[in-house]
C-alpha cells in the first residue's frame, strides 16, 4: 500500500571552503600569503556515503604548497597535533608527481569510512602561495566523491587568489 512505501534514499552533500587569506608584512623576507581553512563535507542527504574521498585542484600547480593534516593511514590526527581533527593521505601510489602534473590532491579520510546523513567530515588545510610567483592568479577547486557519488560535487565555492 502507499502509506507502507519507503521513501527513496538519496545520495547527496553539500561541500564548501570556509578560509582566512593572511597576506605578508612589507618587512618580511619570506613572501608569501597564505590561507588557512577547511574544506567541509555535510551529507545532506538520507543514506550513509561510504568511502568518503576528496580532491583538491590548483591551478596554475607550481610553487604551490598545500599543507594540512596529511600523514599516512597509521597515524592519527591526535599523534600528529594533538587534536581530535581527521587526518588524511593521499590514495595514489604517484601522488607527488601526479600533484605536481596536473595540481590535483587525491585525498582519503584515515578514520572516517563512511559519512552519516547529516554528519560533517572536514579536511583541515594550509596553502602557501609565493608572491614572487611567474603567474599571478591561483585558484583552488575542491571536489567530493564517494561510493554513491561517483561522479563528484564541486564545492559551493573556489579560492581565488589574484598576487
């Protein structure tokens, strides 16, 4: 009967950068800015996304470096900072040069192998951009994937950087 239906499970998230810009003091000798933030995933939608991955693309990739809580899968974000944050690695065995080709940072939670609706999962990050840079304009895109999102969400929004 129609009252006994099941509703359709969706497979749906919401992803966004939420960062500060920190431009250099005109006295310092290491120029360059940096931004700190996270990338945040929330599953909005009513089933379980299970194997969570992320990537994150710069453009122009030289002379970028993106930091953040990337070990490997036997280390825990408490072992490397002390906080209860995730911490990730990257999935590809190339992964260097694969960065460094094409700016693209494959990159898998260590703890969090699936995501709940309604749970947020955050990848906590650090770029430094050289002011003495040869191109002057940086974006970084940020991309969501999992097992039930194969083909990926771009966050809501990108990074600009114009030095």
């Amino acid at each position: 009967m129609f009252w006994n239906k099941k509703p359709k499970e969706t497979a749906e998230a919401c992803v966004w950068f939420s960062y500060t810009v920190m431009l250099p003091e005109n006295d310092e000798d290491d120029n360059e800015v940096t931004v700190i933030g996270n990338m945040i995933i929330k599953n909005t939608g009513t089933s379980v996304l299970n194997t969570p991955m992320i990537c994150i693309r710069i453009k122009p990739p030289e002379d970028v470096r993106l930091g953040g809580k990337i070990g490997s899968v036997t280390h825990t974000a408490l072992m490397i900072d002390g906080t209860n944050s995730e911490s990730w690695h990257y999935f590809h065995d190339n992964w260097k040069e694969q960065a460094e080709k094409t700016g693209e940072h494959w990159l898998k939670p260590n703890r969090h192998l699936k995501l709940e609706p309604g749970e947020k999962l955050s990848f906590e990050n650090e770029l430094r951009i050289p002011t003495t840079k040869r191109e002057k304009f940086v974006l970084i895109e940020g991309f969501f994937y999992s097992e039930e999102i194969k083909n990926g969400i771009g966050t809501l929004n990108n990074i600009s950087i114009n030095l």
